[in-house]
C-alpha cells in the first residue's frame, strides 16, 4: 500500500435496468457512468444483473416436476438480452469507462459463448479506465429459484484487481454469506470489497457491515431500486406480478468503512449515485488489531484450499502423456 494513492473517490449506482432490454440497459450504464466521470469518480459500481434485468417476481412458469411454454417465451426473451462476453455490449461500456477515467464494475447476465451457448451465469465484469476488460466474476451458487435461469461458476473467476489506489474485488450477492468464499477474497487482499446485490432486507446492511469488520475493508453495497411499472408491459408471464408491491425492490444500497462505521446511505425508494472519498491508509490502521488472514489467523487449526482451476464440462482432443 505504501506505494499506491491512499485516497479515491467512489460511486454506488442505485438503479433499475431497463428491464429485459439489454442495448436499452446498456445505453442508461454509459449515461451514469459519465454523469459519475463529472464528480471526478474512480471507481464505479453497478448492481447485481444490472444488463438485462434481475427478475424478481417471475416463475419462469415452472414448478416441481414441470414448464410451461410461457415459460420458455419469457426465458427466451430473457437469454436474448444476455451479453456475450467479450462483445458488443463489453465495448460500448468500456469505452464509457474510458470516457470517464475510472473503472467500472457492472452485474450482467453472461451467455456462455464457450460451449452451447444456453447456460447464463450472474456475472460481475470489471473495466479499467483504459477501456479494456479486465476480468469477470461469474456467481458461484444461485440462490434458490435463481438456480433455475443461472448455472454456477467456478474458482477460476475469484477475480481481483491490483489498481493504482488499492486492490477491488468482491462477491455478488448472497455469495457474501460463504465464509469460505469471503476468506478467499481476503486472502487476496481485498481493499475495496464489491457486494452488488438484490437483497433490500435490513439483514443485508448487517451483512455489509460485518464484512467490512471481518475484512477490514471497505465494502461497497448496491442494489437497484425497481417497481413493477420498469417491467416492459409485453413480458410474458408479467400477470404474476399482479399481487406484488408496486415497489418491488427499495434499495438499500451503502458504503461501509473497514471499522463497519456507515459513511454513505443506506439510500432507499428512489434511483440515486451515492459518493464517498475513501482514505486507503484506514484499511492498515484497521488492521492493527484484527487480520483474519494474518495475525488473527491460526493455520495450526484451520486451512483453507481454494481451487481455482477452471472446471470445462468436457475437452476436445489427446492429452499428450
């Protein structure tokens, strides 16, 4: 740390998708990002599933033991406004980023461009402010129904970055309750840890601020804020909705320093940017007494082994001996 700068400025972008509308998504990311390039911003976070939408509220028309073909529309038009990464989409927000001279962390929808191209993975891309992609963070466990529209990933994109400010990495969502997969995102120095997310409960600022104390780093929180009126009115299966809030998602985005003290938000109902100016030389102090991958640590007892291979369903070809 002694060689990096000690101070950044930081965005949190609470906002909806346009939902189900990846280029329309795509287009609202580059407005924010440039309006986050005004406030002399470095580092910019977006929410979980942020291209094309996280969709809350919908079946997908399955149950146990069955799919309807509504179902299968709306999953179709959802994997249509999935992004290939790289891709058209990964350009256009990288050259936002570069506009603006900060890096940029997004949640997307991936369609996997390897094999079949029918599995979507919750990703979280990162750019520099270069323009370039530089890595990605697929979602190792989908929560719940999740698992019906999201494969998983796997420990080859436990992704960090080592940025001239600080190293950024992080967990997307309830992956943030894996103690195992927090560990190994401190055991790679996380400075500025990123929790996008879609959980606006109360718990989930306790969750925020414990990880922050654990880590002793600062943790960035970001939801969107989405009522049933973002979905588009043409969506099939959109009278499952019906019974539902108006608001179906409040926010609850926030910036948390590495002694778990709030410096920005919790920011609920409404689309908002939150900022803070984070001093790096924190993360150290907080340190003095806590670094649960150093001096608190007890490798005598307990282990970690964090394999982070990648896990390809099949390969082409003869291993040579």
């Amino acid at each position: 740390m002694g060689d990096t700068i000690q101070k950044v400025k930081v965005a949190v972008v609470q906002a909806a998708s346009v939902l189900f509308d990846k280029s329309g998504s795509v287009d609202k990311a580059c407005r924010l990002i440039n309006e986050t390039a005004n406030q002399g911003t470095k580092l910019v976070l977006f929410p979980e599933a942020f291209i094309p939408a996280y969709p809350r509220g919908l079946t997908f028309g399955t149950v146990i033991g069955s799919r309807s073909s509504s179902g299968r529309l709306t999953w179709q038009r959802y994997w249509s406004n999935a992004i290939d990464v790289p891709g058209p989409c990964t350009q256009l927000i990288g050259k936002a980023a570069r506009n603006a001279k900060t890096y940029v962390a997004i949640g997307v929808i991936e369609r996997d461009n390897q094999f079949s191209r029918g599995t979507l993975y919750c990703t979280l891309l990162y750019f520099g402010p270069d323009g370039r992609l530089l890595g990605k963070h697929r979602k190792l466990k989908p929560t719940a129904a999740e698992r019906l529209i999201w494969g998983e990933g796997d420990g080859s994109t436990l992704t960090t970055l080592d940025t001239e400010f600080g190293v950024v990495g992080g967990l997307i969502c309830w992956e943030n309750y894996m103690p195992l997969a927090r560990m190994a995102m401190y055991g790679k120095g996380v400075e500025i840890y990123l929790a996008p997310t879609a959980d606006s409960r109360d718990t989930w600022l306790a969750t925020l601020r414990h990880i922050a104390c654990e880590g002793r780093c600062y943790v960035l929180g970001c939801n969107q804020y989405v009522t049933k009126s973002n979905y588009p009115s043409d969506l099939e299966g959109l009278e499952e909705l019906e019974h539902q809030p108006e608001v179906l998602c409040r926010g609850g985005s926030m910036i948390v320093s590495p002694l778990g003290e709030i410096i920005a938000g919790p920011l609920y109902d409404r689309e908002d940017i939150l900022f803070a100016d984070l001093d790096l030389a924190e993360v150290a102090k907080g340190k003095f007494d806590f670094d649960v991958v150093g001096h608190y640590a007890r490798p005598d007892v307990f282990q970690l082994l964090v394999n982070e291979k990648p896990q390809p369903p099949l390969t082409f070809g003869n291993e040579e001996n």
